[in-house]
C-alpha cells in the first residue's frame, strides 16, 4: 500500500463496485471514503435543556447540543457521554434513541441520543465558550449552530415546536 497521497493512487471503478474509488496502482489497495459517525446528545434537566456556545470553528459563538465524532473502539453511547464530559463537564445517562440524522453532501451520520442530567453540574470545556441551561419555549432558535440541533429537540421535545414556529413565524 503506497501512503494516501502517493501519486500512483488511480481514481477506477474496481471489479464488481458501480463507482470511483481511489486505488493503489501498487498493491491494489481501496481508499473508500465513507461518511464519518457523529454522537450527540439532547441533554435535559428537570424542564430545561443544556447547550453549549461553540468556541471552535465552524460556527464560533452559537449554540449546539454536545456531539462530536465517535472515536473507534468505543460504543455510540459512551461516545455520546464522552463528548457530553468534554463539551459541557456534564454527566449524563442516556434513556433514549431520539433519531439518526444523514447529511450526505456532508458525508456525516449523526446518532441522537436522548439524555439527563441526576444534577445540575455543568460547565464549558475546552470546546466550548459557556454552557447553560435554556427553558423549553426561551431556546434561542435563531442561535443554533447546525440544523442538528433543531432537529433533534423537535424529536426529543414535540410538545415545544408548535411554540417555536409561533415564536418564528
Ligand atoms: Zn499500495
């Protein structure tokens, strides 16, 4: 196998697949490329939710649940409550699946889970500029960072949309 940017790397259709992949003209070898895992999670307290003001790009300064990408060797729940410890120093029990969100032009999958906090023990970690708690009908919509972000509490919290569309109408 030649290192990933070895020039002998040719863009072919390999036996049997329906589309371009990048092969070793040396060994064979097929880069595919297939789209990253992301874990996150929406994170209540009692009534409220907990976000995080990013403080790494992209979107520096607006607000997303906790998720990154989940790292090989641990499972999507323990990468959810791993990035929920790096991100917002909370820990967190998971209690639900709220969904699986494709962005293919992205080349992402993002697990969603449902989660709370026993207490209200938080604060920002290195990723993040500040972390809080937002009452169900005073989440900043217009300051979420992805569209992730929506569609997860519109899963997790169904009650609080006809609300959100009123207030952003
Ligand atoms: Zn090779």
């Amino acid at each position: 196998m030649s290192a990933p940017d070895s020039s002998n790397f040719r863009r072919v259709i390999p036996d049997g697949d329906d589309r371009l992949r990048r092969v070793c003209g040396d060994c064979g070898f097929i880069d595919y490329q297939n789209p990253k895992v992301v874990v996150g999670a929406i994170v209540t307290f009692e009534d409220q939710i907990l976000l995080c003001r990013r403080a790494i790009p992209p979107r520096v300064g607006y607000l997303t649940h906790p998720a990154g990408h989940l790292e090989r060797g641990e499972t999507a729940e323990e990468g959810a409550i791993r990035e929920c410890w790096e991100e917002a120093r909370a820990r967190i029990q998971i209690h639900s699946l709220i969904g699986v969100h494709s962005t293919p032009e992205a080349g992402v999958v993002e697990i969603i889970f449902g989660a709370r906090m026993m207490e209200a023990a938080f604060g920002p970690g290195p990723e993040s500029q500040d972390v809080a708690l937002y009452r169900l009908d005073a989440v900043p919509l217009g300051e979420l960072a992805f569209p992730t972000t929506r569609w997860g509490l519109e899963r997790a919290i169904p009650a609080a949309v006809p609300r959100w569309h009123a207030a952003n109408a």
